[in-house]
C-alpha cells in the first residue's frame, strides 16, 4: 500500500486577504490576481473557478487542483408581514448538519421605500453561555464559524436586497447565533473584507459588534484601533439580576465590565451601546432605570431598549406597553439617552436560535449550570 499523502486543497474563504495574496505568491502568480480572486470571491459571491472569467482558463484549472471555494446553503427563508426575513443557512461540513441563521430587518419611508437595511449575522453555531432568555443558549455551543461563512451570510442576503430594493444592505450587526467576540478573528476579519473597497464595501461604522460582557477582547478591541462601533448586551443593571440571566456575569461581573468599558473609550474616544432587552417585571422597575443610568455614566453611550420575542421554554416574558412607558418615563428623569427597539418578523421565529432550534438543532456544550 502506498502512503503517499494526496496533498490537500486550501479552502480559499479560510484565508484572509494578506493569506490570499501569500498563496497567489506562492503559485508565481502577479500581485493583482490575488484582488482578482478576491473580488470574485467577496464581491461577486462565485462558488466555481469557471465563473472567474477574468482568469486565464489554465490559471482556473490550476486553482482548482489546488483549491476550493466553500460556501453555505439556503435551507430556509420565511419573510414576516413586516417585511422582516429570516433565513437559515446550512454550513459545508461533512457529516454534520450545521445551520445559523441570519435575519435581514428592514426600515421603511413613509412611502414605502427602504432607508436602512439591516443584517444580523450569526458568528457561532449555537453559543456556549447559556444566557437563560435565549433560544441560542439552549442550544449549547458548536463550532466557530469562519469569516468566509459569516461574508457569505452577509453576501446572500445583499444580492437578495439588490434584486428585491435596487438597494445594497445599508447596517450590520453581529448580534445572531453566538457570542461575537467569543470568535474574536473571525469577526474582526469579516468585518475587515466587509468594508473592502473590493467586496461589499460597508463603512466600519455601519459596522456594529456585539458582547455580553467579554472584557478582555473589548480591551483588544481599543488595543487595536478596531473602527467598528460596539454595542454591550446588558440586559440587567446589577450584577443580582444578571447573574440570574447570563451565567458569564458569575466570572465578569459589572464591576469588571466597568473597567473594560472605561478602558475602551479612553483608548478609542468612542461611545458605545448598551442592548437591553425588556423583561416584565424583572429588569423594568424604577430600581433598574436608576442603576442603569449610572451604567451609562461610565462612558459616552446610548441605551437600546429592544422588546424581547418571546421563546418557547422561557419564563421571561416581553414587558408590557404600560411598564415600558413608565421605564422610559424614568430614563428621561434620570437624562438617559434612549432608543425603543420593536420586536420584528414575530410571526417568523425572529428571535436568534429559534428557527435553528425548530429545525432540528442537536444540544451542545454550554457554562450555563443547567
Ligand atoms: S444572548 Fe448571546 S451570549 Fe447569550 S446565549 Fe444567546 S447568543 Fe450566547
């Protein structure tokens, strides 16, 4: 028997601009190939060498011995009444039956012509933090996604937008399944060929990255100059409630994000966001309006006050009109800036993980105690 090792090809998504450009080198090929190849893959969303017709015929067989492209499949797209679509995406692996989801939110003119278009993208498959509230949580962690699969989310549902507005999708937010900076590469680099002038070319501050708290890759994030904006899922305003919600505040509690969070702004001298999903009866009281203004105090910041959709299996409910008024009522005495997010495409299992979870999503690892 012969053990011969059959060489194995390079998955070209797996490689980051500069890695692209070092394979290229290494093939003897010209530096403005490796744009090329790049614009194929990140502008034009190509899933053969054949389609780069800009290549020589010879050069794409070539490529193709030595090379793949890998890319997602659509397994399902449900679009809400409110023009809100949600789709599910299957990932390449062999064996295993990955998906992520990812959800396209869109706003509206008076007239009925789109002014922004948002994408949320997943950054893992399922999350290991076990957050109480989250579909996604429940679900446990899988694997990390590559930057090639979270552009190719990003990719899809801009050519559907293109098509379906004559508009280019306009935000981003990495707020799907997964904890963004759990996947800190992988984020930072799809963002990163996001904004390239030869691929979709989002400005970085269109750009949103989301965390439940993970101060060490915030403090990264300011070492780094990243020029993406940053949004804190908070949640809960003292560290008794979001214990109780988000297992990670047992090990980076308020007084830790705190650090982080002043940390960040002095290095960078931008503001953030802060996400806060409103629980009745549990996070919406005069108590939690007062604790979480002196959050805000930390740093320059804005409070996005998001009305949960509520999951199957969770005892959390979405809070009612009345408590939301009298939230912000207590916001406004306290000079807090505040934003009122609506739930979206309720009728389409919008909120992150659910639509995974329905379709047939195994269990993975997770920190959460249950
Ligand atoms: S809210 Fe985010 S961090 Fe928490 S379990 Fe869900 S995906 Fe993970």
């Amino acid at each position: 028997m012969s053990d011969t090792k059959v060489p194995q090809k390079t998955d070209l998504k797996a490689l980051t601009k500069s890695e692209l450009q070092d394979f290229c080198k290494e093939l003897g090929l010209p530096r403005f190939r490796a744009d090329q190849i790049f614009q194929w893959l990140y502008q034009k969303g190509v899933r053969s060498f054949d389609e780069m017709t800009n290549l020589s015929k010879d050069l794409r067989a070539r490529l193709d011995e030595v090379a793949f492209i890998s890319g997602l499949e659509v397994v399902s797209q449900q679009e809400s009444k409110d023009g809100t679509i949600k789709f599910l995406f299957r990932l390449d692996d062999e064996g295993k039956d990955y998906k992520v989801e990812a959800v396209m939110i869109p706003d509206f003119y008076p007239d009925g012509v789109p002014k922004r278009l948002t994408v949320c993208v997943s950054s893992q498959v399922g999350c290991v933090f076990g957050c109480s509230f989250c579909a996604t949580g429940k679900m446990g962690f899988f694997r990390n996604l590559t930057h090639g699969e979270v552009v190719d989310q990003v990719q899809y549902i801009n050519s559907l937008t293109e098509q379906k507005y004559d508009k280019k999708i306009t935000n981003i937010v990495y707020m799907g399944m997964g904890e963004p900076l759990h996947n800190y590469k992988t984020v930072t680099t799809s963002a990163e060929i996001i904004s390239d002038p030869l691929s979709i070319e989002l400005s970085p501050k269109r750009i949103t990255v989301s965390t439940v708290g993970l101060t060490k890759q915030i403090k990264q994030l300011a070492d780094e100059q990243q020029p993406f904006n940053l949004a804190i899922s908070l949640h809960a305003a003292s560290d008794g409630k979001r214990d109780e919600i988000m297992p990670i505040n047992n090990s980076m509690n308020l007084e830790a994000l705190e650090e982080a969070v002043k940390y960040y702004h002095q290095k960078t001298d931008r503001s953030l966001t802060y996400e806060y999903l409103l629980f009745d009866g549990f996070n919406d009281g005069p108590e939690d309006a007062r604790n979480l203004s002196n959050i805000v105090k930390w740093a320059p910041s804005k409070v996005n006050i998001i009305m949960y959709n509520n999951v199957m299996g969770v005892e959390l409910q979405r809070a009612r009109e009345e408590r939301l008024d009298n939230f912000l009522k207590e916001l406004i005495r306290y000079d807090v800036r505040a934003t009122v997010r609506r739930s979206r495409g309720d009728d389409i299992d919008a909120g992150c993980g659910q639509l995974a979870i329905r379709e047939g999503q195994e269990r993975g690892k997770t920190i959460a105690k249950t």
